[in-house]
C-alpha cells in the first residue's frame, strides 16, 4: 500500500465520518476499504434507538464493498474523534477476519495520529470455518 493510498484511504473514512447517524452516544466514526481492483468503499456508523440494530462504520464499507462485488479488501481505515487511533471493535474485527483477512488497518483519529496494522493481527485467533 502506498502512502499515496493510505492518506487518500483515511481522507475517505474522515469525510464518511461526517454523515455518521449518532444521536445517542454522538461518537462519529467513518472508514473506508481499498480493494484489490482500486475501487473505495466508505461507511459510516448508524445507531439505532435498538442499539443491537446499530451497524459499526467499518461493517457499513465493507458490506457496500461485497454487495458490489467485491470480495478481495487491501486495506480499510477507521476514523474517529479519539485521544488516539481508534480501533475496530470485536464485532468488526470477526467480519474483517471474514471478509478481509490479508487487509492492511488504518487507525486515525481527527487529529492526523495513525497506527497502521493488519487484521490478523487484530484478531490472532478467529472464530472461523474451521470450527463449523
């Protein structure tokens, strides 16, 4: 991945971060995925007075990505208004093992502060296929 990539790829999660729908804990998060054909895919999170029917930012761009099509992720990247990078929870860590497992992760904040991972190594031991 390029830095060129990677900024363009956070760009994208900051500016998604600014249609989040976040009218109970009013924390804003936006992400973005690169596929491997070059295409981007932004999402922002959607809460739900049901909070179980909340959606994360990163399951909304990586679900859009799918639909289209898409099924190899390079790289996602979450953006948040955070006193550091913030991280994908567990929920988006187990669709990101699934459908993005080779993915590079972005982790920024608004304050230009980013920790680049993988999400393998955001998640070492998945619950998986292997298992079923």
């Amino acid at each position: 991945m390029t830095e060129k990539e990677l900024m363009d790829l956070v760009g994208r999660a900051k500016a998604a971060r600014d249609k989040a729908y976040v009218p109970y804990s009013h924390f804003a998060v936006g992400a973005a995925v690169l596929t491997k054909e070059g295409e981007f895919f932004t999402g922002c999170n959607i809460e739900n007075a049901s909070y179980g029917a909340t959606c994360c930012a990163e399951r909304v761009a990586l679900f859009k990505a799918v639909s289209h099509g898409c099924r190899d992720i390079r790289a996602l990247a979450v953006v948040a208004d955070a006193k550091q990078p913030v991280p994908p929870c567990g929920i988006c860590r187990q669709v990101m093992i699934e459908l993005a497992p080779r993915a590079v992760v972005a982790m920024a904040n608004l304050q230009g502060e980013t920790k680049i991972t993988t999400t393998d190594e955001l998640l070492p031991s998945p619950f998986g296929g292997g298992f079923l």
